[in-house]
C-alpha cells in the first residue's frame, strides 16, 4: 500500500472524536507546562509521560504528537515574553522576539510564531510523510551491525556537535551509558551493578531518568541560584498581524522549514544549528526596513528560527520512526514511551502496526493545527501563566515529578534514584554538561550492546563484520568525523 | 551559541587553584565511575555464553571509554577549561550558589520519599509543596498551604479516580 493510502487510514484513527479528544488535551497540555519558564520540551514530554500509562497505545502517541508539537511552541510564547531565553532551541527567537515584544509589537512576535510554526510543522510533516516510507525501504535490509554503526554515529554526533566541549559532552554520554548498565543483562539474565539492591535488577527506568536530569535538577539548580527580582512579563493581547507582516513573514518560514527539517532528522543536527543558521540567513538577506530593524525586534528574525524549530521537531521523528534513532533529548523520551507499550520503532514498526504510526502522524496535522486556533486567541492566558510565582512553580514541578516517578512502581526507592539522578542533572547544569548525550546514552546504549553481541555472534567473533556491510562501514567513518571535526577545527583554528 | 573554544581567555578568570575548583569532583566522578563499571562487573561470569559475547562485554567498553573520558576532562579542568553554567529562565548565573536553598530541597524531597507510604499522597504532597514553596522563598504561608491542599487533591483525584494510576492513601484511607 502507498503510503497516502496509509495516511488516509491514519486520518481515520485520527479523527474519532475520543483521539480528538485526547489530541486536543496533549496540545493543551504540552503548551501549557511547555510555556512554564524553566521547562523545555524534553522535560514536557517527560513529565507528561505518566497522563498517558493507562491509555490505550494508538490514543496515547495521538496525544504524545500534540504534547510534542505543543511543548515546542509554548516554548516559543516563552521566549517572547520574557527576557531570558529558556531552552537553547528557541534562544534564537528571544534575540528578536522579546525585542519587538518590548516595542510593543508582541502579538505580531506571537502571530508570526504561531503561524510560521503551523506553516513549518505542516509543510515537515508532510516531508516525513514522503521521506519515511523511503526510509524504512533502505532500513528494512539493515543487520545487526549497520544499526551498532547507526547507534555509534549518534553518540558521537549528540556529543560533539551539541556541545561546546567534546570532553563534557562524552562524560554525559558516558554517564547515561553507565546508568544503562543497571540491571539484567537481557541476553544471561546476569545481575549487572545492581549492588545488591533488588529493585534495580529491572534497571532504573528511562522515566525517573529523564525527569531527575531534567525536572528535579532543574529545581535544584534554581534554588542554588534563584534569581530574586520578578520576571518581567511583556503584556500582550490576541495574537494578531497586519498585511506588511505577512508580506515580510512568509518567505522566512519557507526557507526556515527547509533549513529545519534536514537538520532535524541528522543524527546530532537538532534544532539549534538550524535556528541560528536561519537567524543569520534572514539577517544577510534583509533589506530596507528590515535591515535597519535587525538587532532592534524585525518580524524576519522571530518568523525563520520559529519556523526551523518547529521543521526541524518533525524532521526528528524520521529517524525515530523509520530506524528507532533519537537524535534529540525529546526524541530520546518519546522513544522511552514506545517503549513503555512494548513498541520498538524502526521498519518492523511501519510493518506490524501501521494504524498507530500513520495515526499519530496523521494526528500531528491534526494537533498542528489546533495549536494555530488555540494560541492565536490564548496568547493572553498564556501570558499569565508566565507570571506564576517562582517558588510555586518549581514546588510544583517537584511534585509532578515525584508522581510520575512513583507511579511507575509505586517504590520509594524509585524517589531516592530521583533525588540522586537530580543531584547529578545538578552537577551536570552547574559546570555545563550537556544534559541530552546522557539521555540518548541511556536509551540507546541497550540497544547498541544488543547489536553489538549480535553481530559478533554472527560474525564468530571477527571484529571486521562491524565495518563488513558498506553502510556500517560509512556511518563508522561519519561517527569518527564527528569526534574529530571539533578538535581539527582547534588546530586549524591556531 | 558562543565561543566554541573555551581553553583561551580562561586562565585569568578563576583565581582559585585548579586542583580546588569543584568541577574536579564531577571529573573526578567520571573516571571513578569508569573503574566502578570494570571492578563492578568482575564478579559478572557468564555461565552460558555460548552466544558469541558475554554480560560483561559491553561494561568492559564503556568503562574503559569513561576512564579514557574521566582522565581527559581531570585534565581539562587542571588545565583552566571550564564549561559554561547552563542559562535559564529563573537562574542568576552571576549570583553565588545558595547551598542553604539546596540542602532544604533535598532534605524536604528525602523526607517526602521516606514518609510516601506511611502518609499517603494527600498529606505527604502537601507537605512536600508547601515546604518546596516555602524553601524556594514564597512569603505568604496561607497561600502557600491553600495552594499545597488544592494541588495535593486534585492530583489525587485527577490521577487516581480518573487515570487509574495507583498512589497511596496513607493516613486518608477511606475517607478520600
């Protein structure tokens, strides 16, 4: 079957008022705890994550698409708003953004984001629509060795590309590697660093991972360092913008979208390469106005990076669909909760349950556009929600995270792991570690041992069946540029 | 989006001797876990290992990997690299570590995780919210307390009643 047949099957798991219903809620939702200060995507998803435990598996990723799609553009909302920009993905929107905000050109900020987004995430996802299927066709024939390869290539790409520093962001690799340890060897059954501790022989679910790094990490590092004086919220009303805007705004979202969504489904390329390079692409190719206006809030500088953000969103779930990869700290999660239904993506996915991956990209469309009708009138309430008070706000986020954590086994020990896992996502934000590389470390670094024994088991132990098949063979080399091009770029840097 | 260079520029900014400066702990950290992951899957034997590799493989290579990395980055930081705190919304960057906040974070989030059981959720967290809020600098008590209560029952009721995920009644047993 084609692959518009499928999306149109998709359309009608999408559109039963009950996935509605939850794709409806999942857009709230993510916007919602998405806008909150100190909360990015990853963490949105992370947190959000317990909601969909008792949801059948075609609702719970409907809603998942619209909490995705919703954490990233509440970021957004946030970054306009108030002055200091939240995760490094929407940083770029801040430089222009707050300052057209400040000009009192807020609701055109917001209309230009919230409509770049919906132009971009509904021109990317049609782009995984096509690029998927092509995808899976190449992967299908993958071995045990390509998919070592393709794991390695991401390591080093999270780590070297994301990061200012290669050693720091391979020590987070390599802590998110170590965590994956724990537990049952899945292939002996042998007890691995468990220290004697009974409720670790399961090992210590990527949930209580992702939330301690981010959430609780996040709380402990504000109250090492909360800053005192009360944010500062630009006042604003509907969302709305003028024909001079339009004009302005809508070649900026074509080229922001094509930047986007390739980087997006680059192992390593996430959304902040795109975002800047859009960032400076419009600032090159302003004229008149718009030139004088660079640096002061121009409408050019919020509508492109917003628009390569939300492209590049849908440019990750290529690779996690069609070959189970994340390539982002959020793809990482939502990998974790396929995972949870006892779901690996990959080809075997689009194979054996194409109902649930055509319906939840059907119902990305879908959650798009919902977020445009809901944030073009909401951008007032989402205004107050940035003035909740700090101390609630962090006491809160504690609280949810405890919730979802001991819900997954009703365990205190779960909460102690947390607190740990907090004290080192701490560390990790005091002296810069970069928390994604753990998180794909954690969560790939399983399945990278599997593929590895797997293929040398094949291979009777030859270590040169891991470079045998071409494809492994290229993606090693990509994997090792990765890790040189940094310290190359040092030394011709001199 | 800086400099990605970090090793220039850095040796006149921290004044404080470089085998003192914290972020050797977390170096330190690394390369322990490193011997940690080797010595920790010693004892690991495989009795069936006739698949090709055993259990303790895969540990041998990351904990050699995180030696290699720990050595690097204890060098790095002896030599006056540093990385750069990560910014936020709510975060001073400038400001001085407050330990005091952190200490009565952790000691009111262990107190909570020991305490879940025997309280339920209700009770334990309210107390959790209310004494965070409090910890965090929120000066109105009654607030803070209406708002833990509030948060505290709704989550109860939000998630046990209407998801079905299970929390402990504790203390409210039968009455909520």
């Amino acid at each position: 079957m084609d692959s518009l047949t499928l999306l149109l099957d998709g359309f009608a798991t999408a559109l039963t008022p009950v996935n509605l219903l939850y794709a409806l809620l999942g857009v709230t939702l993510g916007t919602l705890v998405g806008v909150l200060p100190g909360i990015g995507p990853a963490m949105t998803v992370a947190l959000l994550l317990p909601i969909t435990f008792n949801v059948p598996p075609a609702s719970a990723f409907i809603m998942f698409a619209g909490i995705y799609y919703g954490g990233m553009y509440g970021g957004s909302t946030t970054s306009i708003l108030l002055n200091t920009p939240g995760e490094s993905s929407s940083m770029i929107t801040a430089l222009e953004g707050n300052k057209m905000a400040r000009r009192g050109r807020a609701a055109q900020a917001l209309a230009t984001a919230a409509i770049g987004s919906f132009v971009a995430g509904t021109i990317a996802t049609a782009l995984l629509v096509v690029a998927a299927p092509l995808v899976v066709d190449f992967a299908i024939s993958f071995g045990p060795e390509d998919y070592f390869a393709l794991a390695i290539l991401a390591f080093t790409a999270v780590s070297s590309v994301l990061s200012r520093s290669v050693v720091r962001g391979l020590a987070s690799l390599g802590l998110g590697l170590v965590i994956g340890l724990v537990g049952i060897d899945q292939q002996t059954g042998q007890a691995r660093l468990t220290l004697g501790v009974p409720q670790l022989l399961d090992g210590i679910d990527v949930v209580i991972v992702a939330v301690g790094l981010f959430a609780l990490g996040e709380a402990l590092y504000v109250a090492s360092r909360l800053r005192h004086a009360p944010p500062e919220v630009v006042p604003v009303g509907r969302a709305w913008m003028g024909r001079p805007d339009w004009a302005r705004s809508w070649r900026p979202w074509l080229r922001g979208t094509a930047l986007g969504f390739p980087f997006g489904a680059l192992p390593g390329g996430g959304a902040e390469i795109p975002t800047f390079l859009s960032y400076a692409v419009e600032k090159r190719l302003a004229k008149g106005p718009a030139k004088e206006e660079y640096g002061k809030g121009a409408i050019e500088g919020v509508a492109g990076p917003e628009a390569a953000n939300n492209a590049s969103a849908a440019g990750t779930l290529v690779p996690l669909l069609t070959l189970g990869l994340p390539t982002s700290a959020t793809a990482a999660i939502m990998l974790a909760a396929f995972q949870q239904y006892g779901l690996q993506p990959g080809p075997q996915l689009f194979d054996h349950n194409p109902a649930l991956v055509w319906g939840m990209v059907a119902s990305l469309f879908i959650g798009n556009t919902m977020l445009l009708v809901l944030n073009l009138p909401l951008a007032p309430v989402w205004a107050r929600v940035l003035r909740v008070p700090r101390p609630y706000l962090y006491a809160g986020i504690v609280l949810f995270a405890a919730l979802g954590v001991y819900a997954l086994n009703n365990s205190w020990v779960d909460l102690v792991v947390l607190y740990l896992l907090g004290l080192l996502g701490f560390a990790m934000r005091r002296f810069g570690l970069p928390v994604a590389p753990a998180v794909i470390g954690l969560i790939l670094g399983p399945m990278a041992e599997i593929q590895l024994r797997r293929a040398l088991a094949i291979g009777a132990g030859d270590v040169s069946t891991l470079v045998a098949s071409p494809v492994a063979a290229v993606l090693l080399a990509l994997a090792a540029l990765a890790l040189l091009t940094p310290l190359l770029r040092r030394l011709f840097a001199r | 989006m800086s400099t990605p260079d970090e090793r220039d520029g850095v040796v006149t900014r921290d004044a404080v001797p470089a085998w003192r400066r914290p972020e050797l702990g977390l170096a330190l950290t690394v390369l322990g876990l490193g011997v940690f992951v080797i010595v920790g899957t010693a004892g690991v034997t495989a009795a069936a290992s006739t698949l090709g590799l055993g259990p303790r493989f895969f540990p041998l290579l990351v904990g050699s990997a995180m030696i290699l990395i720990g050595v690097c980055y204890v060098l790095d930081v002896l030599r006056g690299g540093h990385g750069d705190p990560e910014e936020s919304e709510d975060v001073d960057a400038a400001a001085p570590a407050d330990w005091r906040g952190v200490g009565l974070v952790s000691v009111i989030f262990l107190l909570f995780a020991g305490l879940l059981d025997l309280l339920g959720w209700v009770v334990a967290a309210a107390l959790l919210f209310f004494g965070l809020a409090l910890a965090l600098g929120a000066r109105e008590r009654l607030r803070a307390a209406a708002v833990a209560v509030v948060l505290s029952v709704a989550t109860y009721l939000a998630f046990v009643k209407g998801l079905g995920v299970t929390l402990p009644a504790g203390l409210l047993d039968g009455v909520i």
